[in-house]
C-alpha cells in the first residue's frame, strides 16, 4: 500500500512529536511495499512471516526514498535509517496525533460480512452533503488503517473506516487508533471462524468497535442476535428487519427481481438482487 501525505511539512511536525524523531527531509509519500516506492517517500519496514521488509532498504533508497522506518538498523545502507521498536506500532503512534487534529464524525465499520459494500454505499449517501474520506479498497489492517487516516485533512466533513479482525482483539486496536465517533457492525456470523475458534469470540472482537464509543453514536442491527446482544456504552440508533427499533425496515421484490426496502413508509429501491446486499 502507498499513500500521497496531504500535507508534507505538517507530518513532519506530527511525526516528530509521536515518535521524538526528526526527518531530516520531508517525505510525499509513505509506502510498505518496496516495489511502490516513489522519490521522496518514507518507506516503512515490516518484519512479517514470509518476509523481511528491510532486505530491501538499500533498494528502496537507490530508488528515491527520503527515509525508511525500520526496527533494526543495518551497517552498509546508504540512506537515512529510522530506528523504531517496532515500525507498525510506530507509524499508528504518528496516525492518533494525525487523527486527534480533527473533530468531525469518524465512522467505523466491522462485521462478518458486508464491510467493504457497506463502507460504499454509505460513502454514495454522505457525499451528497460532504466531502468524504473513507477507506480504500479493503485497506482494514493495523498495517493499512493508520496509513488510511494520515490522508486525513480540514477539507474532509466525514470520514468512513473499515475494520477488519483475524483474530481476538484486533478491533480494539483498531479502534484505539481511529479514535471513531460512530460504529456500526453490520452482522456476526460463524464466517472466517480460523482465528476465532467460536463465535462468541467475533462477537466479543466486533464488539469493541461498540465499547469504544462512550460518548459517541452506535448503530445496532436488532434483526442480528450477535449483535443484538452487545453492551452499548453511549448512544444507540437501532435499525432493522423488526417493527422494534428506531428504523424499523421491510423489504419486497419486484417484478425484475431487485429489491425495494421501505424505511418508516419511504420506500428505497436497492437496484440488487442481492438479499445479504439489501439488508447492508
């Protein structure tokens, strides 16, 4: 994943008080990916199973790169060498003071199925009336999310993120970084149960996306038991295939097939076939 920073010389200043370390020249860009690499950029060196993200240092250099965070620092590299404990963990310090600097809404979005189409449509809806940032592709990780929101700027009204878990407690990690105001978790079900083992382990990591919101919005699913089921600690908008909720919501084929909802007596046509679609 590459990035283009809005704002060069602010992330500068916000890098520095994060980590206590300067650039010495401002970056464009910040990549994890050696092959994206672009003059100017900050490459950040990731230490995963398969691969050694500083084997490839003195190539990230050769191509332009200003500076690359590493964990460990290597003799014989002709380039400036940032050392960190760890460089994810680095770079989301740097995104919460990058967030922090802004106070609209920030959305995030999690469940078991249905993240990425729901991220979109509500992206359609909001950018009626803002200029929204949101994530890219699914872009959901601790590794993509802080790289997602240092493209954060004033000019933004909303911003919407994704949130994915492959295992226990990645959503509470997520959400210490994003920081969000609103959350919605469109549904839990035993789907990529390999990390989970049991259900009630997704719903419990799903449902830190709700914990996190003690003094902002959640919106529940009543129609999901799972998610029926979560503590809410701040305010709640329930919505669902049930008379019993705040936006109680039926839904109907047409003759083509497509499915229409009708949401307190206003119909909305989804232009889908698609039921799992319709419900998002």
């Amino acid at each position: 994943m590459r990035i283009n920073l809005p704002n060069p010389t602010q992330f500068s200043r916000v890098f520095k008080s994060a980590l206590g370390k300067s650039l010495d020249l401002e970056v464009q860009g910040i990549t994890t990916d050696s092959r994206e690499v672009q003059k100017g950029d900050l490459y950040i060196a990731i230490t995963g199973e398969r691969v050694d993200g500083h084997s490839f240092l003195q190539e990230v250099f050769d191509k332009g790169a200003n500076a690359a965070l590493v964990s460990k620092s290597l003799e014989n590299i002709y380039g400036n060498q940032i050392l960190v404990k760890n460089t994810v963990d680095a770079i989301g310090k740097v995104s919460i003071l990058w967030r922090n600097q802004f106070d609209f809404p920030i959305i995030g979005i999690t469940g078991s199925n249905g993240k990425t189409s729901t991220k979109e449509l509500l992206k359609h809806i909001l950018s009626a009336k803002f200029d929204i940032h949101a994530t890219e592709g699914n872009y959901n990780t601790s590794i993509s999310l802080p790289l997602t929101l240092l493209q954060l700027t004033s000019f933004h009204g909303a911003s919407i993120l994704e949130m994915g878990a492959s295992q226990p407690g990645d959503i509470k990690e997520l959400c210490k970084i994003a920081n969000p105001t609103h959350g919605l978790i469109t549904n839990i079900s035993p789907a990529h149960l390999e990390g989970f083992k049991t259900i009630e382990n997704v719903a419990k990591t799903k449902g830190a996306l709700f914990e996190s919101l003690s003094k902002g919005v959640a919106f529940v699913n009543v129609a999901d038991n799972q998610v029926a089921k979560l503590k809410i600690f701040g305010d709640k908008i329930t919505f669902g295939l049930t008379p019993d909720c705040d936006y109680p919501t039926d839904l109907h084929h047409e003759k083509d097939g497509t499915i229409t909802l009708t949401i307190n007596a206003q119909e909305v046509p989804t232009n889908s076939t698609n039921l799992s679609f319709a419900k998002n």
